[in-house]
C-alpha cells in the first residue's frame, strides 16, 4: 500500500490526471451525468483547496493554498509512467493538511 499527494491548478488538470494515468475512470449516473471515480485499488481523498489556518484572533497561522488537492492510497502497484502522469508535488509537506489512517 502506497500513499500519494497530489497537487494541480483546478479539479479539472486534476480529473484529466488521473484519468490519464487510468487511477480514475468516468462514470455515468442515471440522468447522464459524468463522475470521475476512482479505479479498483485505489482510494481518492479529494481536499480540493486548503483553507488558511487563523487563530483565534484571525491572525493566519498557516497560510492556505487555492490550488486543488488529492491524497491517493494504492493498494495495487503504480508503474512508473502511471505516477509520471500525476501531479506530485514535492517536497512532501512535512506536516499534511489531511492524511490517511
């Protein structure tokens, strides 16, 4: 089992990722509506964008980041060119916003 981070501009780039590096395929509802879901062995953790952090006198503590977020789990083998379509980011946060357990 393997955790990822993923980190692109907007839902979409990251839909468009994920698709093409088949972790994700689309899937149809009854009224023909389009849903980009998660494949066989694989678990997505959509954040989307992380809200600054403030305390309680509204002084930002962590600043946010608008951009869209995913946290991956496989529990099947990515190959190499599987996780070079992907949106990782690096460094790795040293403390993530969101996290599996």
């Amino acid at each position: 089992m393997t955790d990822y981070l993923f980190r692109a501009d907007n839902e979409s780039d990251m839909d468009d990722a994920l698709l093409a590096a088949g972790v994700a395929q689309e899937v149809a509802d009854l009224d023909g509506e389009i849903f980009v879901v998660a494949t066989e062995g694989i678990t997505l953790d959509r954040i989307g964008p992380i809200p600054a952090q403030v305390d309680e006198d509204g002084v930002i503590v962590r600043p946010g980041d608008n951009r869209y977020h995913v946290n991956l789990r496989a529990t099947v083998q990515l190959t190499a060119a599987q996780v070079a379509e992907l949106p990782v980011f690096t460094p790795t946060p040293t403390v993530p916003y969101r996290v599996f357990i």
